[in-house]
C-alpha cells in the first residue's frame, strides 16, 4: 500500500475528561436510548474522543460496537471501521443508520455503481460510518480514493484476526498498520477474545500509541459451563436428544465439519425436532434464510459449523451444544458465549468423545501439515521435476509414503504449506478435486526447507486442541479454567454453577 501524505483529519480540540464523558453520554442517549454506558465502554470512548489510541477487550454481548458507534456520531469526519463480516456489514450499516448515524458498506457484494455512489458519499463528507474489509485496503482503486478522505477515527473490529498466533488469523490485517502513516487519527481495536499474549500482538502490529487499554473481564456469571464424557455417536444423539426435548428459548448445536452438522440435523429432525443447518458449504441465499429465521425467532434450533460466528447477536439463546470439543478455547468461549445475552440464565455443555481430537487434529494437519509430510511432498516434486522447475501434475499420480494416494486436500495443504516456506510458486489455486492438476514452479537452487516456522505455527495449534482438553479433563472449577486461560481469575474457590463446582 502506498503511504501518502498524513492526512490531516480535523478534531475536537483537546478535551478534558469531563467534557469528553458529557459530550459521549449525550450521543448515547441521543443515538441509542441508553441511560449510561457499560463499564469499560465510557473508558474507551473517552480515550478516542481525547484523541487517544485505545484497545478494547470486552466479553462476547458486551457492546463493541457502542465504542465506536458514539465518537463517530460526534467526531466532525468519517469513522473508518475494519472488519472481517463481510456478510454483516450490510446488517451492521443498518444499525447505525437506525441510530440516525449515516452509514454503508464497501465490499466484493456491491455492484461498481453502488461502490461509486459509497466512495462518493464518503469523498463528500455525507457518511460517518464505513465499514470495510481489511483485503479492501489491498484494492488499487481503494488506496487511490485514501487520500481523498477525512478521517477521524480508525476501529479495527475483532482485532484478534491479527495475532498469527490467534484462532482466526486473516493475513490481510498484517497491512493494516500502514493506515497509521496516512491519517492523523486516533485508532481503536476491539475484540472478545485475547489472551495476554495475543493483546501485546495487537498493540505492535498496529503501532498503537500507548493505547488506554480495557480488559473487561471474561466472566459471564450467568453462563453455566458443563463438558459430558460420550463413547460413541449414538451415546451423543440420545443425550443431544434429551438436552433439547422442552427445552425454552433458542438452542444452538455446533458441529466441527459440514458433515457433522447435516447429520446432526436429520438426527434432530429423526426425531421430530424442526431443525435448521448452517455451514460454508450451502448457498449464500441459504445461509441468508437461516440466518435471518433464526434473528427474528423461527428457528428456535439450528445446528452450525463455526461459520454461524462473529455478529451472531441474539439476546434468548438459553443453550449452546457443542457436539465435539472445538480447537481452541477462544473459539468455545466466543461460541459458547452467544448464550444468554439477555442476562438471564443460559447453559454451555460440550459433549466429548474420544474422537474429538482426530477429527480437530485434520484440520490442523489441512492448515499445518507436519514437517516431515511437507519434506516428503518436496523431495517427490523434486525427482518428478528431474531438474525442471515448472511442473503440471495431476493429483491422482501423487502419492504418500507406502503407497498411498494423497486426496486434493493433503496436496493442497502442503503445496500451501511449500508456498508459505517461499521454495514454490503456486501458478493457480491447490487442487480440491480427484482428477485436477498441480500447477507448481519450483524455486531453482532450493536445497533446504526453512520449516521452522510451520512447526512453531503447528505446535501453537497443538497446544491450544490441549488446552481444550485439558479443560475438558479438569475435575476443578470450569470457570476457574476458561478466566485463567485469559488471564482473568476467579475471585473466589468454587464458582457454584459449572457441573464440577455443583458436583464437589
């Protein structure tokens, strides 16, 4: 990305800390209805009003949004707002603009003359809100419309996305520090679920400026966590059969893989329950229906891969299933955490059998195969090439140790993992289908693969499937568990409410 000029963005003039908490709670009110803000919230919007950098670690359902929705309705240019919800930007516009807060999206589901008609609202000073993609930032004619903005705030939603060590990386936040160097603004990032860790991550690669940080505490006191041991996937049905007979409110049923969630749903739908699936895999306009059925409360039960994710804010949600255990413990707090919103008792179970950990364990092997895999597939394409560097292979010739043929996915998986270690070029997409080709040029004079870092990035992925198990195992206090892994605490021995605690 190119770095023009700093762009000057005009401000409020410098504030004191009462000006500034009676200027934000008035657009609160004004805006939202609210009587006052949630703690930690006023904290936030105060710091970016003064025009300070800020960082904001508040629990899943406790008002993100709010801390940059308000300085945007008062800071006199545009908020420029980062995140990773393509298909919720239009849903997230829509609130601001019923808070009387003018607002739009940029993103690939626009047509050219309605993204002309947003850059031109923005160029003109007629938009306080627009949300974008971090990837968008990577568009040309985007870069070129950069300088032509006046900014007064830069949010980075879901921040977390930056931390490679986190559990839903996007590459395309890395650049994002670059914004730094166009705009005088402040920059405030948001996010629910970061460790210590994955805090100082953000800090660094965003270049905030001593931000005034908010870690809000991850207690939902309302929450109350439970893990049930199964054998098989019979034992699971009939318990998942048992959880949701009579059960009040919306129920929520995550499932590792696509399969797991259809098969979960005609399980369910076996036995009478009307039952809803949602994952990547089924068409935009089906997600779309599912999704909306369920926010206005006519899908009162619907099983999901972790695509049913960020943005998913419904206040009745009374249980949160997970058929196996998930990967990571920021992904089973987030999901977990879209329980009880409203306030009111909620339960969190996940059923664990002793499959689970192969099942999460392909997709770390999809995403960090093991180095001695990648070795293998290097030495292969090395005496197939026998001294060319630009190679055509159809993916039904090649073949593991032993033998055996490797699938679309294994060749897809460590031909990306070749390409991260910058020995190949990868002249089109990985095959993902019997019968495609790999289109692969070899770097000349390549003799050593740097694998370093794919075995730091896979143990990191290793560590965190055992900390779930680990959590799952504990015979201590589950919410004791989920607060330390974040570096919160319990203020006291036994929380009273988890299966453990009710147990001892």
């Amino acid at each position: 990305m190119a770095s023009p000029a700093a762009i000057s963005a005009t401000r409020f003039p410098v504030l004191d800390s009462e000006e500034a908490d009676h200027i934000a709670l008035g657009a609160l009110k004004r805006h939202f209805g609210y009587p006052g803000f949630r703690p930690g919230q006023d904290v936030l919007v105060r710091a970016v009003l003064q025009g300070h950098d800020a960082l904001g670690i508040l629990p899943t359902g406790g008002g993100k949004s709010v801390c940059y929705q308000v300085p945007a309705a008062v800071l006199p240019h545009a908020t420029i707002v980062v995140s990773p919800l393509v298909s919720l930007m239009a849903d997230q516009a829509m609130r601001c603009r019923e808070a009387d807060i003018p607002a739009a999206f940029l993103n690939s589901t626009l047509s050219s003359q309605e993204r002309d008609q947003v850059e031109a609202q923005l160029v003109d000073g007629a938009l306080r809100v627009v949300f974008v993609a971090p990837e968008r930032f990577e568009s040309r004619s985007f870069r070129q419309l950069l300088p032509r903005l006046r900014v007064s705030l830069l949010a980075v939603d879901e921040a977390h996305c930056i931390s490679e060590w986190g559990h839903d990386f996007r590459p395309a936040y890395l650049r994002l520090d670059r914004l730094r160097g166009m705009f005088e603004a402040p920059m405030i990032a948001l996010t629910a679920t970061a460790t210590p860790r994955t805090r100082r991550e953000i800090v660094t690669r965003l270049r905030l400026a001593d931000p005034v940080t908010v870690v809000g505490g991850f207690d939902r006191p309302n929450l109350v966590w439970g893990v049930e041991r199964a054998r098989s996937w019979k034992e699971k049905r009939e318990r998942l059969r048992a959880l949701v007979r009579n059960r009040p409110g919306v129920t929520l049923v995550y499932a590792s893989s696509r399969k797991g969630v259809e098969r979960v749903r005609d399980d369910l739908a076996a036995l009478g329950h009307t039952t809803e699936a949602y994952h990547a895999g089924l068409p935009a306009a089906e997600r779309a229906r599912v999704q909306d059925a369920f926010m206005a409360g006519d899908a009162p039960l619907v099983a999901a891969t972790n695509a049913f994710g960020m943005g998913v804010d419904k206040s009745d949600v009374r249980l949160v299933i997970h058929h196996e255990l998930p990967r990571t413990m920021e992904a089973y707090y987030q999901e977990a955490g879209r329980a009880g919103r409203d306030g009111d008792t909620a339960h969190c179970l996940a059923l664990w059998s002793k499959g689970d950990r192969a099942g999460q364990m392909t997709f770390v092997d999809h995403s960090y195969p093991p180095p001695r895999a990648v070795r293998r597939f290097w030495r292969d394409l090395r005496r197939r090439a026998a001294g060319q560097t630009r190679l055509k292979l159809p993916v039904d010739e090649l073949r593991a140790r032993g033998g055996t043929p490797l699938t679309p996915s294994n060749v897809g998986a460590l031909a990306r993992a070749l390409a991260a270690c910058r020995v190949v070029h990868l002249r089109e997409d990985p095959p993902e289908l019997p019968g495609d080709v790999l289109h692969i040029d070899l770097r000349p004079h390549v003799r050593r693969l740097p694998l370093g870092r794919l075995r730091e990035r896979r143990n990191a992925e290793v560590a965190k499937l055992a900390a779930v198990e680990r959590y799952a195992r504990t015979r201590g206090c589950r919410r004791a568990r989920i607060l330390g892994y974040f570096g919160d605490a319990l203020d006291k021995a036994n929380c009273g409410t988890c299966d453990n605690c009710q147990r001892a």
